[in-house]
C-alpha cells in the first residue's frame, strides 16, 4: 500500500495533485504566480474545491498570463463575477488584477521567481515531520514573506496562504517521512 502524506485523498485528483504536484520545486515565474493566486483563491475554502475548478481559472484567466490580467478592468470583472466555473468573489479577482500588476514590477527588477527563491537560497528547506500534527500553519519565513509582498502591493497573501504556497511549490519539503514522496522530493532539493 503506498503511504501518503495524511490530507491526500480519497478523491483520485486530489491523490494525483499529492504525487505528481504537491512540493516539486517550482522555478518559472509564471507558474509561482499562478499558484500563489491559486492558494489566494482558497482562502477560506477547501483546496479540493480550487483543484476542482483549476482549469476553469486557467481559461478564465487566460492561463495565468499576469501580462495579460495586468491589463484588466472593470469589464473583465464583471465577466468572471458571472463565470460559475470559478470562485466568484469579487476581492479575489481584483487583488489577481492587482497582484498582476506587482509580478511585473517584481519581474521586471530581478525575476518573481529569484524574488522568491531568495528566501531559502534558491534550495527547499527540508522537513521531517512524522505527522500531519507537527506541520505549522505558517512560519516565521511565510511571516516575513507575506510581510515583503504585501508591503510591494500583494493582496490575499498572509502567513498561512504564503506558507501552504511554499509547501506547495516545494520552498519547503512538508511530505510526512512516512509518505512515499518525502524523499523523493528532498532529492529534487539537492
């Protein structure tokens, strides 16, 4: 039987997210933006519901192209308020607006992703937790992050939002060491 970190499952594209997705080191700008407005999206909600609707959004946001949101307004807002295939929360659609605008500030002066990858010195941090118990909600590093991006204009970034990101990314290495993709992971760290 393969062992799995303890959130994953029993939904199958929730077990296929756990093992192909979930804590792989991320390094294309782009696609650290679209997770971060991703994990923003799921503030307050399950993350098998953005999962769900996680090619609805690619579509809806022209596949995360922040040079393209960057240029949207009220027209594009009222469009998504009416698209049942996303989380229709006004909030969360102009902050991914906003936050567009703030990736090409960061892009521009030295690279999203080198921004990011700063924090842990372009390597994963490496965890080795046994139980789902001992994983924090956020850490003093997603503090200190959510803190940089929300004083560069980010919205729908605290702590907690900032360090689920950094799991998912692969900052940081939160697969249980009982979990089938731990080393895996940590290998992809070296």
């Amino acid at each position: 039987m393969t062992r799995r970190c303890d959130w994953a499952g029993p939904e199958e594209i929730y077990l296929h997210y756990h093992d192909t997705d979930w804590g792989v080191p991320e390094y294309d700008s782009r696609a650290l933006w679209e997770k971060l407005v991703l994990d923003g999206f799921q503030a307050g909600l399950s993350w098998i519901t953005i999962l769900k609707k996680r090619e609805n959004f690619r579509t809806a946001f022209a596949g995360f192209d922040p040079n393209v949101i960057a240029g949207w307004g009220e027209e594009e807002i009222a469009v998504l308020l009416q698209n049942p295939g996303i989380i229709r929360h006004r909030g969360k659609i102009e902050a991914t607006i906003s936050n567009a605008r703030v990736w090409q500030q960061i892009e521009a002066m030295q690279g999203f992703d080198r921004f990011l990858w700063n924090y842990v010195d372009g390597r994963p941090l490496q965890n080795a937790f046994k139980t789902q118990k001992e994983v924090p909600a956020q850490t003093p590093l997603s503090r200190i992050i959510s803190k940089d991006l929300k004083a560069r204009g980010f919205k729908f970034c605290g702590p907690t939002i900032v360090y689920a990101f950094m799991e998912a990314v692969g900052m940081v290495n939160d697969h249980l060491t009982t979990c089938h993709r731990h080393a895996d992971i940590a290998a992809m760290g070296r």
